[in-house]
C-alpha cells in the first residue's frame, strides 16, 4: 500500500517540500517565460499556439521541480550524520504508486493530445477573403494575386482572413512568418495552404525554414500588413502599373 507520511515529522517534510515546490515552478515558470520569448503576436492563427506553447512551459517548469526539489532536499536535509553508521531504511516494491506514476502521465499525456489537436485545427483554419500564391524558388520568392498582380514584396490588410496557396519550383522550401506563428511546407509537385487573419499592422520578414541549399540563409522577403484601404489603393497601383507596362510593348 502507498505509504503516506505518518509521523508530524514526515508530515512537515512533506509540507515543506510542496511549498518549496509551489515557489520553485512560480519562479522557473516566469524565468522560462522570460529567456524564451515569443515573437509579438500578429495573427489570429499565432494565438492559439502561443497559448500551447506557454501551457506546455509551466507543465515543464512544474515537472522539473518536483523531481529537482525533492531530490535535493533529501539530498541535504538527510544527508548522513557525523558518527552515523547505520544502514539506510529498506523499501521494497510499492505496487500503488508506480499505479500512480503511470496512470498520472499517461492521463496527462492523452490530455495534452487532444489541447494539440485542437490548437492544430484553430492555428491551421480561416477564411479566403483575400488569396495569395507565394512561390518559392532557390533563393527568393513571388507573390501572385488572382488579378494577375505580381510582387516581390507581399501585402495584406489588416484583420482579413487571407488564404495563402504555397507552391515550389525546385527543392522542398518553407513559408515562415514568426510573428505570424504557423509554418508551411511548399513541396514540388503540390500545392500546400496556410491559413493567416493578419491581426497587427507593420512590417515582417518571411523566412525559408527549411534549409534548401547554399543561398538559404537568403531565403527572405518582406510582408507588409496594411489598413484596407492602403491595400485596395496599392493593389490598384499595381494593376495600373502592370497594365501600362503591357501596353507599352
Ligand atoms: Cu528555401
């Protein structure tokens, strides 16, 4: 049977433990929060997984201190005595709690199967008001509007659930907003989508994330998320700009 502490001693070991426990995950949570930031949130898809992402942070914070604080505080508080020869107690097999430490994590683990599933669907699903095809290329990327409008430069207005068809011409590359949050494999042969509702005006960088031979690293261009009618006023631009340029062959 699982041994419960039994003495007032056991019991303030006990009780101190978890409250240095409680304290140790407060602090390592805030300082993980704090060393691994996460890129400002521009999108709505960015939300869900920031949100994952700081669950899973506590969850790790609070693991590491229960095994790390119950170890050194045996470590220490019964460390052997000056002149203490006596063996240590001996324990046998304690068939509850290895129920308990199997039941617990695996319980834990189907949980955080289905917050991921979740936070899969809602980081990955959106509207199509405005739609986009980026392709990329060994080592930059293109832009096309239904329109027929072609930039080196994509833009989106703000708030709009935009629906961005992703296609390779070479090699596997991938489309990365880091702000943005989700990431998209462009795969030769296929065309892959991503889902993005822009929440923040401003300018980013999308990023290769797969690397994809020697010029990689240079892999860039930039995104510009502007009011609606900025975008409307840039998009006409373009149209006129492009149209001239054929009449002018
Ligand atoms: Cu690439």
């Amino acid at each position: 049977m699982l041994k419960l502490p039994q003495s007032s001693t056991d019991r303030k070991h006990f009780m101190i433990v978890g409250a240095l426990v409680v304290v140790t995950t407060i602090i390592l949570g805030f300082f993980l929060l704090a060393i691994l930031p996460i890129k400002a949130q521009a999108s709505v898809q960015a939300e869900p997984i920031r949100w994952l992402f700081q669950l899973h942070l506590w969850l790790i914070a609070f693991l590491f201190s229960l095994v790390v604080v119950f170890m050194l505080y045996s470590l220490f508080v019964f460390r052997r005595r000056k002149d203490d020869t006596s063996e240590g107690e001996h324990f046998e097999g304690n068939t509850a709690l290895e129920i308990v430490w199997t039941v617990v994590p695996l319980v834990l683990v189907i949980i955080f199967s289905f917050i991921g599933l979740q936070t899969l669907q809602q980081a990955t699903s959106g509207g199509d008001d405005v739609q986009v095809e980026a392709v990329g290329f060994q080592w930059s990327w293109t832009f096309d509007y239904p329109d027929g409008v072609s930039s080196a430069e994509m833009v989106l207005p703000v708030d709009k659930p935009a629906l961005i068809s992703l296609r390779s011409n070479d090699v596997i590359h991938s489309f990365w907003v880091a702000e943005w949050g989700p990431k998209q494999d462009l795969v030769p042969g296929m065309t892959t989508t991503l889902h993005i509702t822009p929440s923040k005006v401003g300018e980013f960088s999308l990023a290769c994330a797969e690397l994809c031979g020697l010029s990689h690293w240079s892999m860039l261009a930039k995104i510009r998320v502007v009011p609606e009618d900025e975008y409307t006023a840039w998009m006409d631009e373009k149209l006129v700009a492009q149209n001239l340029q054929t009449a002018s062959r």
